[in-house]
C-alpha cells in the first residue's frame, strides 16, 4: 500500500494507539495482521521499523466501524500487538484505549458530535459489551482541553466518563470462572476474576513481597515471573480461557494493603511485562474482587463508603466506581482522558 493508509495516532489514558477505520484495512484477518505487524514493527524489541514504541502501552491497534447492532454506535475492536513476537491478539478489551475511541469515531465522522457533549455507545466487538462514552464537544466539535488529570499522564486534560453495565464475565462466561472466590494454584491461593478483564489476583506476601516494588525492580526478578507465568497457565483452563500460553490474558496482579490512601495497592503484569501503573479494565476487576467476601482481596481492602475505589498502582491511582451493594456488582465506570496526537498517513 505505497500510497498509505489513514491512521489517527491517539493517546487514551496512560496508552497510545493507531486508530484505523475498518474499511481502510484488508477484511481477511490474516492480511490484515500481517500489515499491522509491518505498520508497528513487530517483531522487534525496539520496533525501530514501525511506529510502535517498543512497549506493550504503545504498541496498540483500534480498529473502528459502523455499528452491527441497533443499541450502538459505533464497533471497537481492540488488537493487542505483541512488540518481539509476531503476534497479534484480540482476547481482551482496553480500558485506556477505549477512552480514545470516541473521539477517534467523531474525528472521523462515524458519529455526529452534538453541541456541548456527545453521548456514544460503543460496541467492543472483543467481549459483545456495550460502553457509553461521554465525550466533550462544545460548538460540535471534540476538545481535548480541560481540567480532567489521571495519574501516569502529564498535564490535564478534557474527562471522558465511560460506564459499564454488563460487563460481568464478559470474556470467562462468569465473573468467577471457576466457581470459588480462591482457588490453590501452585500453593498459592488465587482469586481468578473477570468483571472488565480476565485477572489472576495473588497477594503480594505470599510471594515474599511488600508490594510496593518497583517496576523495574520486579522486571529484574526473572524466577518471579517465571513462578506467575506457571500458574498463570494453570488457570487458564480454570478461567474457560484454555491454553493461554500464547494469550495476552489473564493479567496478573500482585495485591497489598493501600499505602497512599486508597482502596488497594497493586502491582500488574500484562502477562510478562510489567505494568508501570495498571489496565482500567484490569483494576476494575480487582476493584470487584475487593467487594466479594474470602477473596484474595477482600481482606486488604479498605473499602470506601462512597463507591470510589482508588486502585493505587507504582505511578498513582486510577478511580474506579462501582454500583454495589455488598458483592452485587450494578455497574462500573471511571474517569479518563484522550488527545488526538497524529493525523494522517502510515505506510507499510
């Protein structure tokens, strides 16, 4: 495609995305990964030949079309691509990306904006759900400016509220897969999770950790990754998820008591890097996991009064509310922002 594809270069919360129009992309999948691969540089630890930037929060792919379904509007397909493999996988969602999505759609013109604000139903073709999206459009047209900041993301921003209401088991089937609120996976007890994203939830001590380590330092720890991996492949079968040895889930989340304030701390693994903070939708799941009684959260937890459960992780809090009474889950949502970052095209 000498001639270029239109791609929109989007940051949504603490990630980054190329944003394609499903038109503009080949229709068979195999085509299709083949040139995404090519357009991020994968494989390559660097993707010094791509626009990705050598780091699973930046090497992300929104793929947007008209709605298949009468209660939205617009499809969102999410493809997670792998930086040193070459592999592309579409088994779960993005939270932060999501907050990029309907501007993204507006820019393009799917969606009409509306004068003020703009109300979008977004159809996430990887789990069938439906967010609704509150996107800021004065005079009709997006802003990216505002007072709205999340921690990870430098500066402020306009807030992009995204609510959730049947995301419970979206991708497991349940939101506990196996049926028990803690499962013993090599020893340890677990808590195999999936209300926003299939999560494996350990306590941090059970590991011989405080939980307040650094990123880099738990990158360094290579026979502690190794121990997460095997049981992470342990509870694939568990979650309805199967061999996940080639899978980007279930996240892993270390979890401790809070130590600035909020509901809880952790520390994520996405499955083999480590997080610098932590996925939306996964701190949606642990938020939930905060709230079911015998889980391996529940008991580290300290729970707010009013439904904000502020997930600490190494670079701050994200706020995630909850619509609960005791563990009955109503629905989620949380605050984000986006900016439009590049507009134009990308070659192959």
């Amino acid at each position: 495609m000498s001639e270029g594809i239109p791609c929109l270069w989007m940051r949504g919360g603490s990630s980054k995305a190329a944003v394609f129009l499903a038109a503009d992309l080949p229709q068979d999948a195999e085509a299709r990964d083949a040139l995404l691969l090519r357009i991020m540089g994968s494989p390559d630890p660097r993707q010094i030949d791509g626009i990705g930037g050598g780091d699973p929060l930046s090497s992300k792919v929104a793929i947007l079309a008209p709605p298949s379904r009468p209660d939205a509007d617009l499809d969102y397909l999410f493809l997670q691509v792998f930086v040193d493999q070459p592999r592309i996988s579409a088994a779960q969602p993005c939270g932060n990306i999501l907050a990029a999505i309907g501007p993204a759609a507006l820019e393009r013109g799917l969606v009409p904006a509306q004068r003020g604000e703009t109300m979008l139903r977004i159809h996430m073709r990887n789990t069938g759900e439906i967010a609704l999206a509150q996107i800021q459009t004065p005079g009709g047209r997006v802003s990216y400016t505002g007072d709205a900041r999340i921690d990870g993301v430098p500066g402020t921003h306009a807030p992009v509220r995204l609510i959730f209401e049947n995301i419970a088991g979206a991708v497991c089937g349940a939101v506990l897969p196996s049926g028990r609120a803690v499962d013993m996976l090599a020893g340890l007890e677990c808590t195999l999770i999936d209300h926003g994203m299939p999560v494996v939830i350990l306590r941090a001590t059970d590991l011989g950790l405080s939980g307040q380590e650094s990123p880099q330092m738990l990158e360094a720890m290579g026979d502690l990754r190794a121990r997460l991996e095997a049981i992470r492949l342990q509870a694939g079968p568990l979650m309805a998820l199967g061999d996940v040895a080639a899978s980007s889930v279930p996240k892993m989340v270390l979890v401790a008591p809070p130590s600035a304030g909020g509901a809880i701390a952790t520390r994520s693994f996405i499955p083999h890097r480590v997080h610098s903070g932590i996925g939306v939708l996964a701190a949606v799941s642990v938020a939930a996991a905060c709230v079911i009684p015998g889980s391996a959260a529940h008991a580290l937890a300290a729970l707010p009064s009013d439904g904000c459960f502020r997930v600490e992780h190494p670079t701050g809090q994200t706020e995630i509310l909850l619509d609960h009474t005791g563990a009955d889950i109503r629905s989620a949502g949380f605050l984000r922002t986006a900016r439009k970052l590049m507009d134009g095209h990308v070659f192959a």
